[in-house]
C-alpha cells in the first residue's frame, strides 16, 4: 500500500484510494541551509529569487528553511541542507526513495503539506518557507506573515526544465548555486551515458511507453505519460523515443483503462511502475483478452521498474528514473 502511494504522489496533489493507494543521485546531507561549509561560499549582499508569485528578496542566504512540498525538501538535501521543518517527514521517507534523498532525523515534522501547523512552523523561527503555488493559496499570506515564502508550479512547460530552474533558484536563496549547477549537470551526464550504452547495446533511438498502474474500486487504472510529463522528457533526453501520443492532463498524464493501451505504438517497450501488491499486469489483467493480445505483451516487452520510484519528484528521483531504465533495458 505504501509503495502504491508513493507511485501515485505528485507535486500538488495525492490521489488517496480505499483500496490500493498508488526516486540515483550523489546528494549527500550536510550543514543547514546557507553555511559556507556546506560548499558554496555565502553570497553577500541582497538575493533575489524567481518565484511563482513573483520575485522574492532576501537579506542573505537563508539558513533555517522550512519546506511544504517533498519537491523542495528532497532539492535541499540535494543541495546537501537539511530542512530545519518540513511537511509530513514519514510521507516524504514513503515516497522519495531515490538515493540520497534521505531526510535526517533531526528534520521537524511541521504536519501535513495541505494544511501544516502555523505554530510549529512560527517557533522554528525560520528564514524561508518554500511551498508549492497551488497547495499554499489558502494559506499564503499566514505564511508570509512568518517568513519569506518560495512558491514553485511544478507543472509548467517542460517540467524538466522548470524543475531544473526551481532547483536552481532555491539554491540561491540558500548560497547553494554552484551545487545546483553541478546536480543538474549530473542529470545531463546521466542521461548522455545511457544514451552511450543504448547505442552501445544497439538499442539507440529505442522506443517505449511509461504508465503507472494501480487499482481503483477493483478495476486496473492505467496512468500513461506523455512527453508533457518530466518522466518521459527525461529519457527522450537519453535518445529514447515516446510510443505514447494520447491527450494529457495538466500533469502529462493520460488515465486510461486496459482498452486504452491498444493505442500505444506497437513496437514500443513497455516500462511500468506499481506497487508489488497492486500490479494490475500481474495480477488481474494478467488473464486479460486485451491485455495479453498486445503486441508488446505477446512479445515480452513489458518491464517494470522500482515500484519506489518516484516519477514527479526533484534531481535525485529524475536520476533514479533514468537509472532504473537504463537497469530494466539491460544496459
């Protein structure tokens, strides 16, 4: 159930189901916030951020940050700065899984990231909140009224670069911009070697289809990423190929049934995520008419990857999904 939830948690909303609930980096942890020993030399002088709702100033590098949204605090540990208070710390260690990406315990849990505890937030004395746009406009100003907040839209065209930018101002409020640009480079390097090693393998230019799956009131629902979603821009990056052209949602995503799933190319491979006690492939369509007359299926090119991995999340989960690709195509 709990890997289930982690598949299916994205940026500004979770999808929470009765009966089934649907992250590889070199991000170490280290001292808080903008701390010169942390590795970037602090910034002097005034810092001010590109944000959702507009720029953002600060005196100085902020130190004690307190992250609403998973995104955010998995970029910060990135960015080796830990958290000083963070939304639901025991979600976060569920669904960000990619290596690295740990939260230490020393992390203050400040509630739920809909509805977070002011008080506990206000006595961390913090020096930035950082939040997602849509989850925070009901209590934005009650925020800004404790700290600087950092607001991001994780959804805008094209996710990977508007992920890279986020990332990329938050390191600045924290002093951190030389880590930022590193991290990110890593995810080019890392998406360059499996290209390398799939045209190594002769598999250049492969071609795929990605879907979550999970189980919705006893029947198998089918999430398909479109190249409008992080997941798939990211290894189109290493030269892959998406076999997916249905309509998306404002997260890239098409929610199909098994019917749907005859409109994927033919030719493609077939990466999936789900959790191991919900694996619709596996378990009730796995004596389906249509699911087993698929090309693909009838193929064998139906693979699945880490059931942890996370498909919406911040620089660590974006290397994690190129490394279990590159791991489930056997290169």
């Amino acid at each position: 159930m709990q890997r289930m939830l982690r598949a299916l948690a994205t940026g500004s909303s979770v999808v929470v189901l009765a009966l089934a609930a649907v992250g590889c980096g070199s991000g170490t942890v280290g001292g808080a916030g903008g701390d010169p020993s942390g590795g970037d030399k602090a910034a002097s002088g005034a810092i001010t951020v590109e944000t959702a709702q507009g720029q953002v100033t600060l005196d100085k590098p902020a130190v004690k940050v307190v992250t609403l949204e998973w995104t955010y605090a998995e970029e910060l540990v990135a960015l080796g700065v830990t958290p000083t208070g963070n939304a639901d710390n025991k979600g976060y260690g569920t669904w960000v899984t990619a290596k690295g990406a740990a939260l230490p315990a020393e992390v203050t849990d400040v509630g739920s990231r809909s509805e977070p505890s002011l008080e506990k937030i206000k006595a961390l004395q913090p020096d930035l909140i950082v939040v997602d746009n849509d989850r925070a406009k009901a209590n934005l100003a009650q925020l800004q009224g404790i700290a600087p907040v950092m607001a991001f839209t994780y959804t805008t065209n094209p996710q990977l670069d508007t992920m890279k930018k986020n990332f990329t101002e938050l390191a600045k409020a924290v002093g951190k911009q030389d880590k930022a640009a590193e991290v990110n480079s890593q995810i080019d390097a890392k998406a360059a070697d499996l290209a390398a090693r799939m045209g190594k393998a002769g598999k250049g230019g492969q071609k795929y289809a990605l879907a979550q799956a999970f189980t919705a009131n006893g029947v198998a629902s089918i999430r398909m990423l479109t190249d409008d979603a992080i997941a798939p821009q990211l290894l189109n990056l290493a030269g892959l190929k998406n076999g997916w052209k249905g309509k998306p949602d404002s997260w890239g995503m098409t929610t199909v049934g098994v019917e749907g799933l005859t409109q994927v190319e033919t030719d493609a491979t077939f990466l999936y995520v789900a959790a191991d006690k919900d694996n619709p492939f596996t378990g009730d369509l796995a004596d389906n008419a249509v699911w087993t007359g698929l090309e693909y299926v009838k193929n064998g090119k139906t693979l699945p990857l880490d059931p942890g991995t996370w498909l919406f999340g911040g620089p660590l989960s974006a290397m994690h999904i190129l490394d279990e690709t590159g791991k489930a195509l056997k290169v």
